[in-house]
C-alpha cells in the first residue's frame, strides 16, 4: 500500500470533510469527481481551510483533484462518498482503476436521493448498497463498508471534535486493518469492526435512524458509539 486516500465525491459534503480531515492529518489525497476542475477546486478549498490551521503548515498539505479514474489510480485506499444514483454508474467508470486498492463504501440509499423521504430506505436488491458496489468492484478488490453515520459537518468544522464509532464491514481483515489505520488519524473517531459485509444493510440503515433523531431533537450532528468494548479498533 502506498499510503495514498482517494475520495471519489470529494466535492460533496461527506467527502469533502473525510479529505480535509485526512488532509489535515498529513495523508496524501486526492479527491476525484466526474468533472476534474471541481475536484480541483474543492482541492482549493481544502488548501484554504487549512491555511488558518496551527496544526499543519501549508507545505505538508498533500491534497490533489483529479477526475474520477486519474484519483483512483493513484491510491491504495478509495472511499466512494457519492449520492446513491450515482453509485453505479461512477463504480463502473473507475472498476479499472481499483484493481490495487481497497475499496470503501459509504454509500446509504435514502429515499432522499430520489426526492422521498430522508428517514426511508430504497430497496436494493442486493440486500445493501455495500452489496451492490461488491458486485460491481473487481473481484479482486477487498471492499468495506464505512463511515456511514458520522456528521458531514463535524468533520467540516475543525473546531469541532467528531464524536462517533466508525463501525466497518467487511469480509477482508487486512483490508479492515488498512482502514482502521486511517480512521484513528481522525481525532474523534474509532473503527469498530461490525463484522462481514451483509451487515452493512444494518450498518446503512442506521444513517435514516440518526436523522430521525437530529430532527426530533433539532441537532445535526448525532452518532453512534458501542460501550463495553475492550480495546476495540
């Protein structure tokens, strides 16, 4: 692995706040969209939010934007953070570009994406998003499920200290301990190993859960950690 994160959907929301969180941390990133002038741009906007940050000097910031495959290709983790109608069609242009990497899906397939409701789930017919990307990656690349249920806009706001269990599946233990790796450098977080891929259809659904809860108590921010777990990640 050479230690190099792709997030394609880096412009959106989730991808953008895993970038400039592993940007900030001092990993190597690239950020991928269908159109790389955007990806370039939030690149941009990566560089500028962390140019008031004590943490990191500028010169260490290792954030590049490219289009989707290019991104890809170059990384030996890959988080897809795309829309669920997205999520097919951007796999079957990058599947080429993933035959050295692991692929993480963080995909939930609200009913919001198709202008339904945000606490209601799509039916996918292979059981889970996580699934249908596992049929759609080569079958060579180990593919986890993650990040589902942590705030977009915690990890945008670097005041903000994320307070949430990243809890993964997936059927490939290096695989899992590759990631778990990189979860840790976010402050906040902690992997947590939810066992075999199929359990991302839980995992998934939680995500309509947890707006449920941030509209009933008027946050937007709620998460998800597990107790009474030794030393877990």
């Amino acid at each position: 692995m050479n230690g190099k994160i792709a997030v394609v959907g880096g412009t959106g929301d989730l991808g953008f706040g895993l970038a400039l969180r592993w940007a900030r941390a001092g990993v190597q990133v690239s950020i991928g969209s269908r159109d790389e002038k955007k990806a370039q741009d939030a690149a941009e906007r990566v560089k500028a939010t962390l140019r008031t940050d004590a943490l990191l000097p500028l010169q260490d910031v290792l954030v590049s934007g490219f289009e989707n495959a290019q991104a890809c290709s170059q990384a030996s983790i890959v988080v897809l953070a795309v829309p669920f109608p997205a999520q097919a069609s951007i796999l079957k242009s990058i599947r080429d570009s993933l035959k050295d990497s692991v692929l993480v899906d963080t995909t939930v397939p609200l009913a919001a994406t198709i202008g339904g409701r945000a606490t209601r789930l799509l039916g996918v017919w292979q059981g889970s998003a996580a699934a249908q990307a596992r049929e759609l990656a080569p079958t060579s690349t180990p593919v986890l499920a993650a990040f589902h249920n942590v705030s977009a806009e915690v990890l945008q706001d670097l005041s903000a200290t994320p307070d949430c269990d990243i809890l993964v599946c997936g059927d490939d233990k290096p695989a899992k301990e590759s990631l778990f790796s990189v979860v840790k450098l976010i402050p906040g977080l902690r992997p947590v190993d939810a066992g075999p891929l199929e359990m991302a259809r839980v995992v998934e659904s939680i995500t309509a859960l947890l707006i449920s809860v941030n509209s009933r108590y008027h946050v937007h921010h709620s998460g998800i950690r597990i107790t009474g777990l030794p030393g877990a990640g």
